[in-house]
C-alpha cells in the first residue's frame, strides 16, 4: 500500500510540472518514440503543437542549426522536420554535417506527389529540387547525388494504397521522356526504384493487360530484369 501510495503521489507531482518543465523532459526522449508519447496525455499532445515545443527541440538536439541556412526560415516544427529527415537520409550523426536543404526538398517533393490531383510532372519537381541544390551553392554532381537520395527516400515513405500505386505507374511512364542532361536527367537508381515497387509491393494490383505492358516498359530501360519482376 506503501508503494502504491508513493507511485500514485509521484504521478501527481508529474502532472503539477509546469508546461516549459515538461518540453525539457519530452525533448530528451527519442524523436521516434514522440508519436506514442503525444497519446499518452491530451496535455503532452497539446505542448507537440506549439512552437515553444518545437523552438526548444531545435536548440537542444540541432544546436549549430539554431539560425535559419541558406532558405527562408519556415515555422520551427518544419525546420525541425526538415532537419530530422536530412540526418536519416545522409546517415549523419553529428548535428553539424546536417543540411537542412535536403529536408526540406524532402518535404517539398512528398507533398507535391501526395496532392489529391494531378501533381506536377516529375521532370519539373526534380528540375525543381535540383535548382534550388545548385542555387544552394552545391556542385552539379553533389546536386543530382542529393536529388537521386531524396527521391529514393519519398518513394520508400509512399503508403501502399490505391493514389501510391498510380503515382508510380505514371512515374514509371513518364521516365525521361525528353532527353535532360545532367544533372537534371532522372537518377537510373530511382527510376529502378519506381518499378521495383511496383512489382514486389503493388503487384497483385495490376490487371492482365497493365502488368504486361508497364513489363515491357521495364524491359525497354532495364536488361536484364529481376526475376522477381516477372509472374503475374
């Protein structure tokens, strides 16, 4: 009873911390765990939607990233979104090494493909993304490396759901359609991508007639194909 009674006061006193006290200890919990968190109580759910939450994550976990970069700076939740995304994409693990500018062309590239519309060409948003790299001071080579590995990381985030599966397949036809050159010809890594999700995690959603012809449309680009590719 003893115990009961000291766990049941010291759930009390957690719940009496100030909202400022709190966003010092949820910043020092893993990012990944902070979805699971925000359900635990309406209070902690509330503080993940304010910006002081998110001004203080920014100083304590990217502290050399506390002033905006080269890119106008946008809300503190997205600057941090941004960033996060840029570590896992380029394997950093020091704050330092991370560029923002990947995050956010990240962020920029998922939102344009998940419009409930026709989103733009894709010849357009990887022009798009490779400019503003370029505009960013990087080399032409470092700028279609960058845009080759966030286009591999937005397809690989895609949920396997109807809109995906004709995404992809309108990715997969269009291709390079125009002769670019480089560095605004679409990565082969990416575009290997495309069809490989299509024919591993979407197959069971083409008819007859869609499979064998986005097949023939892979063998036109690719020799030899997988032979987990074929076997409709």
């Amino acid at each position: 009873m003893a115990m009961e009674k000291k766990i049941s006061t010291e759930i009390i006193d957690i719940e009496k911390l100030p909202d400022h006290v709190v966003i010092e200890i949820l910043i020092r919990t893993r990012v990944n765990d902070w979805t699971h968190i925000s359900c635990v109580k309406k209070q902690w759910a509330s503080l993940f939607q304010t910006e002081c939450f998110w001004q203080a994550a920014l100083s304590h976990i990217y502290p050399s990233q506390a002033c905006p970069g080269p890119i106008p700076p946008p809300l503190a939740k997205r600057r941090f979104m941004a960033l996060h995304i840029s570590q896992q994409i380029l394997g950093c693990d020091n704050d330092i090494q991370v560029d923002e500018i990947v995050g956010q062309s990240y962020l920029f590239l998922k939102e344009q493909l998940q419009l409930s519309n026709m989103s733009p060409h894709s010849g357009i948003l990887h022009g798009t993304i490779i400019d503003q790299f370029l505009t960013c001071g990087k080399s032409r080579d470092v700028a279609h490396e960058l845009s080759s590995m966030v286009w591999l990381a937005v397809i690989d985030s895609l949920e396997e759901n109807h809109h995906t599966f004709c995404l992809l397949k309108r990715l997969a036809h269009e291709g390079d359609q125009v002769f670019l050159p480089h560095p605004y010809a679409t990565s082969v890594k990416v575009q290997w991508r495309v069809f490989e999700k299509l024919f591993t995690d979407f197959r069971d959603c083409f008819n007859h007639i869609e499979y064998y012809d986005m097949l023939a449309c892979a063998k036109s680009r690719f020799q030899p194909i997988p032979s987990t590719w074929l076997g409709y």
